[in-house]
C-alpha cells in the first residue's frame, strides 16, 4: 500500500502566541509538526506495516519544513517531498491542495491521509479540497482504522450523530482525529536511518505549477489580519473549604450571574 | 446580486437551532434567502425554514441521505446552488462542515472559510472573523476570487430569533449521486435517547479526567439533570470509554458557546479551551488551583468535586423551587 501523507510545519501552539502589527509575532517561537499530522504518519506506517509498500511525506513551506520531514522520516516514512519556493508561501488551502495534488500524482498512490485541520490555521480546508481535486472519495474525522485486506479501509469517523461506520474503497483520501492513535516516537536508529533517506526538493515549476496559481497571488482567501483575542473579564476564584466554596459560588450564580432567573 | 443559500443543519430529521441563527442573522440584514435540507424525512422542515426568512426551501429528502456522505450532500448542495443562484453558501459548523465546505469549493469553483464567528457583510464583499491557532489569536479573512463564497459559521455566532412556520415555497431536488466507493454504514452506538444535544444546549455541563471513572461521571449527570444541561466530557474521559464520543466537547470534538458552560474536573488542555472558550459565562470546578481552565473560568471553585457536586445539586434544586 503506497501511502502520501502532507504534513505542515507549524508555531507550536502551546507557546504564548503574540499579535503584532497585524501579524503572528515569530520570534521565539519554535515550529512542529501539525499534531493531526502526527496522527497521519502513525496510520500510515501502521498500514505499511501491515500491508507492505511505502509512505512518502511531503511538506510545502520554506527551509524549516524539512525539519519536519526528516522528523516523520525518522518516524519511519520511507522518502519525502519538499516544495520550497516562496511563491507558494501564504497558499489558502486551494493553494496548498493544488501542490499537493500535483506532488500526490507524481507517482501511483493508494491512500492519502491528512490530519483533520493544521493546528495554525485551523481550517481545515486543504485535505477536502486535496480529494476533490484528484476525484477521491473521502472520509473526514477519523478515530478508528482497520485494514484486513490492503483495498479497502474499514472506518470509524467523529460524525454528527456520534461515531459512524464508513466502508472505504481505495484509492481514497482520510483526515485523521487525534483519537485515531497515539503517535510514535523516532528511535535513535530511525534518526541515524533517516539522514539517508531521499528527500526531493522541488521548486513550483517542478510540478508544471506557476506561480499566479498558488501562494499569495492564487489565494482565493486572504488574511487580511490577526487580531488577539478577546479577553474575557478576570474572572473570580475561591479556595478553601469544599462546602463552603461551593455555597457560595453557587449563590453568586443565583444572585449576582442570575443564571435560574 | 447577493444571494444566501442557508444549509439548514439536522439532527435525525429535525432541524437544528444553529440552522435558526443564520436565517435570523440573513432575515435581520434583508438579505435574499433560500435554504436546502437534506436528509431522510426532512421535508417536513420546509415550513418552519420559510417561516424563519428562506424565500424558497430546496428539498433532498431520501432513506439513502440518513447519514451524511460527503458526495450526496455535496451534491444536493451544488444543486440546489445552482439553481437558486446563490452567490454564497452558508454551512453550520459541525463535525462534517469542513470536509463539506472543501468539497463544495472545489464543486462550485469557489473558496471556503470554515469556523466563522463574526460576519461583516456588504452584498459579496465578506470580511470573516474565526478563531485560529487553538483560539489563540482571531483572523480576519476575505474573500479574494470571484466565486462562491462557502462560510461555515460557528453555533452561537448569532442568536436565534425563531418565527412561526409559514407554507414554503418548495422545490424537491433530484435524488443526489453517492459514491459507492464511500459507504456509511450506520452508527457503532446509537446516541441515548432524549439526551440534549450540545449543540443546542443553552447549557452544558461537562466532565474531565478528575471524574476519575464511570462512577464519577455518574455523580455528576444529576446535575446536568437538575440544570436542564447537556451532557458533555473532555478528550481523556471519551478516550477512556466513560462517555461516548458524541459527547466529546473541544477542537477535537465538537466546539460549543453555550450560555453557560459548567466544568467538572476538567483541567483546560487548550483543545479543550478552543472549543469551549466562547462559552457566555464559564464555571470551573477543579482541586488544582493551577488548573488552565480557571484561565477561561468566571466562577472558579478550587474544590474536590466529589464534595462539591452533591452540594450544587442540592443548591440548583433548591433555587429552582
């Protein structure tokens, strides 16, 4: 089973994100793989595992993604794909969907899988987009994976009504849930084996793209800023005894929050 | 010109109140209006989408539509576009919105933005506000192609001023293709009855991993109970089978604005945070005082749970007296 999996280099979202004239301030701050995407990779090496055949990572974004391929790498991705070309910076998910499809065709695939968001953006658009481009079939939000024979994926998703069932041909496009797996640590051997395993580097026109298609110029959405967010009011906390703490909340929600008004 | 094409939002057959919201929010600014539901026995929903603002209601109503599938929704949608001539497609967000929108913007040949809490509007000129970066910062996006603008807009962004139902205007969609390649085989369990759904709640009461186990969450649900408030768990108290996962509240579940959101035991991971932080009024109760969701929190009670939830019970009883 041949495996694509894009994963996004992002700010570390546990960090103390900081607003600046309009802008994600970046000093200081230290990039990762998106978390879902982590979910991805483990899936799919658990797939090849299973049924044989390769993983191939691929990252679109400026010299630091490759940090995060050789990190999946290291994870056990067998080779990666980086387009570094900073006419593809500031894609909007079509953007990131269309380089995506281009890379994905390069070469036969039976599965793509994608985290159910990246955590910068939190958007989410890229990998639906990603499917419908190439004609697949999709399944977003999942939580559960089995495989008993490499055409076809049995799958719980995260769905309106709770957790539904999916029967899934192959080839196919998933959007893994960080409920699907907990994702695997590289070992030192697979750090060593990792520094060489191929890593291509292209550049848009590599994949016949130009660059009025993708990054800033071909963003049908565009930031127009980043605004902190809004504070809520400091709010009020009690310590103390169990009872009395909660006596009293309790008649402050009556009376000053009027919450059984 | 400017039209609205509402995606109403269902549960089973009903339509949901966030689905309300948005025809309150394109009736209050007059702006024109139609709305689609897709489902199996929606067709009963067409009045009340009139009542509340939808000028004619596109019908795909189908046992093969029961459960969302990415292609037939989609599908349905497109149709129903096409023939309205909407120039924007308004989607409530849920757990499907975001592979629906992607899809529709690749069908529609238009762009999609997902989590929409804030609308500035001037015909199809669109400025979005959204939460971003675990809710960590607000962007503001518009839109930068001439297509159709796809808005998944987050429960709570508006309020809901439902009006009576009034005879619609209906137009039934051709049955939509499916994919056979994808095939929705039904739940792994079904939802318990009668349980309010979190997406409606006016409150929600939820639980963490400080519940410890199934007898801890089975302390806390008289109180949610005795409140008239959904039911709803952290990640770590679904991932441990204690609730199912229909009650996941958060980025990875669902993201909720109730008017108040009571956490139990819930320490604050941040995709907790994200996807409850637009809560009106917040109250936490937690033994560690350093818990990050006393950070979000109005009314913080840094207390045992098992000593203080028997006691809310019995205040809540005796308030609603």
């Amino acid at each position: 089973m041949n495996i694509v999996v894009p994963i996004k280099s992002v700010i570390d979202v546990e960090l103390n994100i900081r607003v600046q004239e309009g802008k994600i301030a970046k000093d200081g701050m230290s990039y990762i793989i998106s978390k879902w995407d982590e979910n991805a990779i483990e899936a799919a090496l658990q797939l090849k595992e299973k049924h044989g055949g390769e993983v191939t990572v691929v990252s679109v974004g400026p010299d630091r993604a490759s940090e995060s391929l050789r990190k999946a790498l290291a994870m056990g991705a067998d080779k990666a794909v980086h387009v570094n070309d900073p006419a593809a910076e500031d894609s909007d998910s079509f953007g990131f969907a269309k380089i995506l499809a281009k890379v994905a065709q390069r070469g036969p695939f039976d599965l793509i899988i994608t985290g159910k968001q990246a955590q910068d953006t939190d958007m989410g658009g890229t990998g639906p987009i990603l499917a419908e481009l190439l004609g697949l079939p999709q399944v977003y939000n999942v939580i559960k994976l089995e495989s008993d024979e490499p055409s076809t994926l049995k799958l719980n998703r995260l769905g309106h009504q709770g957790q539904e069932m999916v029967e899934l041909k192959l080839p196919a496009l998933i959007a893994a849930n960080d409920s699907l797996n907990e994702p695997r640590l590289a070992s030192l051997r697979g750090i060593m084996a990792a520094k060489k395993k191929p890593l291509d580097v292209l550049k848009l026109a590599d994949l016949g793209l130009s660059p009025d298609e993708v990054g800033a110029k071909g963003a049908r959405v565009r930031t127009l800023e980043f605004q902190p967010p809004k504070r809520r009011a400091a709010g009020k906390k009690f310590e103390g005894d169990a009872e009395e703490v909660t006596r009293k909340v309790m008649d402050l929600l009556a009376n000053e929050a009027k919450i059984f008004a | 010109m400017s039209k609205i094409l509402v995606v109403a939002d269902t549960k089973g057959s009903d339509v949901r109140k966030p689905t309300l919201e948005l025809l309150t929010k394109t009736r209050k600014a007059g702006l024109s209006t139609d709305a689609v539901v897709i489902g199996q026995g929606v067709q009963k929903n067409a009045d009340l989408l009139a009542g509340n603002g939808a000028a004619t209601v596109y019908v795909a109503d189908d046992a093969g539509l029961a459960q969302f599938a990415t292609a037939p929704y989609a599908a349905a949608i497109v149709d129903a576009a096409k023939q309205s001539g909407a120039t924007q497609v308004w989607l409530s967000v849920g757990e499907m919105s975001k592979a629906l929108g992607g899809a529709l913007a690749v069908r529609l040949d238009g762009a999609f933005v997902s989590d929409v809490v804030e609308l500035e509007l001037k015909g199809d000129e669109v400025i979005a506000t959204r939460p971003a970066m675990a809710t960590k910062v607000l962007q503001r996006v518009t839109f930068a192609h001439p297509g159709i603008r796809i808005i998944a807009v987050r429960s709570g962004a508006f309020d809901a001023e439902p009006q009576p139902p009034k005879t619609a205007k209906v137009v039934a969609l051709a049955t939509p293709k499916g994919d056979e390649r994808a095939k929705v085989k039904g739940l792994v369990a079904a939802q318990d009855a009668g349980e309010l759904d979190l997406g409606e709640a006016r409150i929600i009461v939820s639980v963490g991993r400080g519940v410890k186990g199934p007898e801890g969450v089975e302390l806390v649900r008289p109180l949610a109970k005795a409140l008239g408030a959904a039911f709803g768990a952290s990640r770590a108290v679904v991932d441990s089978g204690w609730m199912p996962y229909s009650a996941q509240v958060g980025q990875t579940g669902r993201v909720v604005a109730p008017d108040i959101y009571v956490a139990i035991g819930v320490s604050g991971a941040i995709q907790h945070l994200a996807g409850m932080s637009g809560s009106k009024l917040i109250v936490a109760v937690n033994k560690d005082a350093d818990a990050p969701i006393f950070s979000v929190a109005d009314y913080g009670m840094v207390a045992d749970l098992f000593k203080a939830v028997p006691i809310m019970i019995e205040e809540v009883a005796k308030h609603k007296q």
